[in-house]
C-alpha cells in the first residue's frame, strides 16, 4: 500500500492546499461504484438552498443511502502544503480540511475519507453510487445540524482534476466529498478522484 494524491488545490482562507493526499490500497478485483453520466454536476443546485449556518466543526457525517455513520476528524496541512488523510486503518472515519468553509457555513466544505483499505471498503467506498437528490447529513460541533442534497457526482482522471470547478468559492453553504476511484493498478493505486457536490438544504439549530 501507497500514498496516492488526488490533484489540485484547494484555495481556502488564504491558503493553498496542493496535491491533497489520500490512503488507499485497492481491493483485489474489486471496483468501487463509478457515477453514471446522468449524475454529472452542472453547477445547478437540485432545489432550494436555505440560510448559511455560523461556521463551527463538523463531528459527524450520515449518508442514510449508503448507510454511512462515521465520526469527522480534523485535516490539517503537511509540511509540503498537502491534505494529510485521515488515520488509514480507521477504515469508518472521514476527514475535515479545518482551515477551508465549516459544513452549514458559507463556502464550499471539503470532507475526504479513504475509499477502501488492506481490509475491505472504507467510508467513501460508495460514494460513487450516490444520485441527484440523495440526502446526508452533518452534525456539528456547536449542536447544529446541517442536511445536504446531491447536485451531481462525477469522477476525475487525476491528471485532469478540475481544481476551479470543486473548490471555488460560493456565496451559499454547499459542500464536496472527496475520495479515490475511476480505474486501479497495484503499482499505480486509483487513477481518479470521486467527487460529489452538494448544497445545504435544511438546517437544525442545538
């Protein structure tokens, strides 16, 4: 198993994050879903937004879809300006960029999470699967809850991530989640990033 790197940068509170790193080992003759063309992001929201919430730290991420319930830590840069992964043999574990957009808040967040390990499919194993209008929710910090819904999923050649197209800013609370996909060899790991889009469509306040 190797470190393998999704490409782009990730522009967030002043600060560059190049080549965010992700963990991932593969799982022999096994493929994590890919996202149908029909679910490619337009940039359109799929129905209405809601009002940002104040900017406080994600705890908790549930995709009742995919039955995903993991617990969210806290990502912080390396000493080369790359995302460091969330710890690799927590295989049910994502992780927050802690200096980018809070989920709930105005901004784009970023949650990233491993899509599979040496033991089986990880958190973000699924994620490809995931359709237009799907739900997931985010708990806070602070108490608050913030729900989501899927604008689009797409998946990236790493050598072609569109770095403007998922980290740009936004005036509205939206969110990303991030992991590894597309095709895999044991010499090169994944060959692509997952990536789903989604924006904050119901809020519950502690």
């Amino acid at each position: 198993m190797g470190e393998r790197t999704w490409t782009g940068a990730v522009a967030a509170a002043g600060a560059v994050v190049a080549g965010a790193w992700l963990l991932n080992g593969g799982l022999t003759g096994t493929l994590p879903p890919a996202p149908a063309a029909a679910q490619a992001y337009d940039g359109t929201p799929v129905g209405p937004a809601v009002p940002a919430l104040p900017p406080s730290p994600p705890v908790r991420v549930r995709i009742p879809v995919l039955g995903v319930d993991a617990p969210v830590s806290r990502l912080a840069l390396d000493g080369e300006g790359r995302l460091q992964p969330p710890p690799e043999e927590d295989r049910n574990l994502a992780g927050w960029y802690r200096d980018g957009a809070a989920p709930g808040s105005s901004g784009a967040a970023v949650l990233a999470g491993h899509v599979d390990n040496a033991h089986g499919p990880a958190v973000f194993y699924r994620l490809g699967s995931l359709r237009k209008g799907d739900q997931l929710e985010v708990a806070r910090a602070d108490g608050a809850a913030a729900w989501f819904q899927v604008d689009g999923v797409e998946v990236y050649p790493k050598s072609e991530f569109p770095d403007r197209k998922v980290y740009a800013a936004t005036p509205d609370a939206q969110l990303r989640l991030i992991t590894c996909g597309g095709g895999f060899t044991r010499e090169g790991g994944y060959d692509g990033n997952v990536v789903v889009y989604a924006h904050l469509v119901r809020t519950q306040r502690a």
